[in-house]
C-alpha cells in the first residue's frame, strides 16, 4: 500500500530495506498544497487548525459559521471541504 501512495504523489517508491519514518517536514513537502475551506465556531480551535493546516503548506479560508462559509464559496474554489453539516444562522 504505500508503494502505491509514493507512486500516486509521484515518488519513487522505496527499496525494500527497512524504511525509517517520515517527520513531519518530509509529510508537508509529499502532498500538493491544497485550498482547504475551515468552517469552525470556536476561535480557539480555528484558529489553531488553520496554522497547523498553514505550517503543512496548504491555503486556508477560515468561516466562523454556514452563512460566511457560503459567502466564501461564492466567490473562491476549495480542494477540501468540511464533511459535517452546517446549521443556517441568520
């Protein structure tokens, strides 16, 4: 399986001697940057997400409720979408 993962993020897969583990820098620089909509009611936690989803590489739009987050949508493309539902607030 994970020479099918090297492969699909175009890398060569490894020989097969015992691989040592990626860290996180050599994680960020594997995957493609990704536009990634955050749509999270607590400041706190949006916060702290949208730096760890940045120190990863990727761009992040951050909505604090559906009604931002639709707003967004109009007007800009996402790679990654939240997988839960939003509640309509006024």
């Amino acid at each position: 399986m994970r020479r099918q993962q090297q492969r699909s993020l175009g890398q060569k897969p490894a020989s097969r001697t015992r691989e040592q583990p990626l860290d996180g820098g050599q994680i960020a620089s594997a995957v493609r940057p990704l536009r990634v909509l955050l749509v999270e009611d607590d400041f706190l936690i949006r916060c702290t997400t949208a730096a760890m989803l940045e120190n990863l590489g990727h761009t992040v739009a951050e909505a604090a409720n559906s009604t931002e987050a639709l707003k967004l949508l109009d007007d800009r493309r996402f790679n990654v979408l939240p997988a839960t539902s939003w509640p309509l607030k006024p």
